[in-house]
C-alpha cells in the first residue's frame, strides 16, 4: 500500500543523486505502463484501485522498451519525472519532481504494509492525497495529454 503526498519544498532537506523516470501508458484499466528508470527498463501492470493495488513488473531490455514507446500512438501519454530517496524515522520516502506538463509538481510516496501502519509523516510533506485520483501518475499522464504537452 502507498500513501501520497504534495510537498513543500521549502521544507526538504538537501536531496542528491536523482534518478529520472520516463514512463508511458499503454492502457489504463487495467494500468499497463512502460517505465524508463535511470539504466533500467520495466513493464508493469496494476489493478484497479487507489490506495491498494496488485502489481506485476517484469525487467525488459531499455532498448526494447524504447522501441515499444516509440509505437506508442500519442506520445503525450508520457511522464518524465526525477525521483529521489529520503529515510525519515525508519522509513524510505520517494520524493518526484514532475516536468512538462506538470512542472512544478512535487509528490513524496511511501509504501507500507498496511495502510493503518504507523508512521511520522515528515514535516514537507504538506497534504495528504491519498486516495485521490488526479495524483495517480496515469491521471496525470490524460491531463498532460488533454493540454497538449
């Protein structure tokens, strides 16, 4: 399970070695995404929902998931993003910078055990939008579409 998060910037500490994502969407129910990571390429599928949701990844060659991102049929089905890894109180959060259509966008991820797991929630980040279908990363890859970047 993962919760999310918008955050305040101002309020993070020095963040370093980020890793850029490129991702596109083949299909969004169920999600089949196509995910570029730093030197490292996945398919993925997940299943319906927003908090909870069954994934299955599967490691492809980059170049072939290059190949497969070019056939797809609208390009602006794409999120670039740079992620970073901060600890705070025990826990791994992952913390994305959006580009594009969605400069300027921050979100911090974390994924738990159970949703009801107990966890300090870091001082930068702002508000919670858990739950909340416009943060979904396919969401956001249809707004950028619908506005032409």
């Amino acid at each position: 399970m993962e919760r999310k998060f918008l955050v305040d910037t101002a309020l993070l500490p020095p963040l370093k070695d980020g890793t850029r994502i490129r991702q596109a969407y083949l299909c969004l129910e169920p999600t089949v995404r196509l995910r570029i990571k730093g030197d490292r390429a996945y398919i993925t599928v997940k299943s319906k929902g927003l908090v909870e949701r069954r994934e299955i990844r599967v490691e492809i060659p980059v170049a072939e998931c290059k190949a497969m991102m070019e056939l797809c049929p609208d390009s602006t089905i794409i999120i670039e993003k740079e992620r970073f890894e901060v600890q705070y109180k025990g826990h791994l959060w992952v913390v994305d910078f959006f580009y594009g259509a969605h400069e300027g966008l921050v979100l911090a991820e974390i994924e738990l055990d159970k949703l009801d797991e107990d966890v300090e929630i870091p001082p930068w980040a702002s508000r919670e939008v858990t739950g909340d279908p416009s943060y979904l990363n396919s969401n956001l890859a249809l707004l950028g579409a619908a506005q032409g970047e």
